[in-house]
C-alpha cells in the first residue's frame, strides 16, 4: 500500500465449525473503518470500500485518494457484522501505508 496509489485487499472467504464449512456472508449487513494516525475512513458496501463477491467473499479496496487522506504509516482496519445480530468483529488487521513517489 502506497500514499499515491489505489489498493484492494486480495478477496478473503470465511469458513466456521469443528468441520470448516463455507459461511455465506452476502446477506450480511457490514460496516467497518480504516484508521490511521492522519485519520479514519468509513468502510461499507454503499461507498464502494467493502465489496461482496458473487462467491461470497470479501474485499476492501481504497482509492488513491483514500491512501493519501489516510497519510504514511500504520493503517488498522476493523469490519464487524451488524446484521444479523449480535454485532460481532469479522476482521481485525494492519498494513503499512508506504510514501509513494511524486
């Protein structure tokens, strides 16, 4: 991840039980954020930064703009479950937002 280029996070499946079966999370309602010591970003499905595949899997992907509102460092990124209740954390992971080349 670079401050002057787009990023997608390679598309991820989610499995659960003692015998790992698929779990199929696209009538999930999801919501999540990007942090950084600059700032934070939003993350869900109407502003286009978490994507559900036709497979069920999920992704984030940032615009170029989006790397750099979120500056050089370290990036947190958080998505929970909201619907179906509980709300529970889906994923939890950082990465490091690297100064691009001008």
């Amino acid at each position: 991840m670079q401050t002057n280029a787009a990023w997608q996070m390679p598309p991820i499946a989610f499995r659960a039980g003692s015998s790992p079966q698929p779990v199929d999370i696209r009538a999930w309602v999801l919501g999540g954020v990007a942090r950084s010591a600059a700032g934070a970003l939003t993350l869900d499905l109407i502003n286009g930064r978490l994507m559900i595949g036709d497979d069920g899997r999920l992704a984030i992907s940032l615009s170029q703009a989006d790397c750099a509102a979120l500056g050089e460092g370290r990036i947190d990124f958080e998505v929970m479950r909201l619907t179906p209740e509980p709300t529970r954390p889906l994923l939890r992971f950082a990465t490091i937002n690297h100064q691009g080349l001008t």
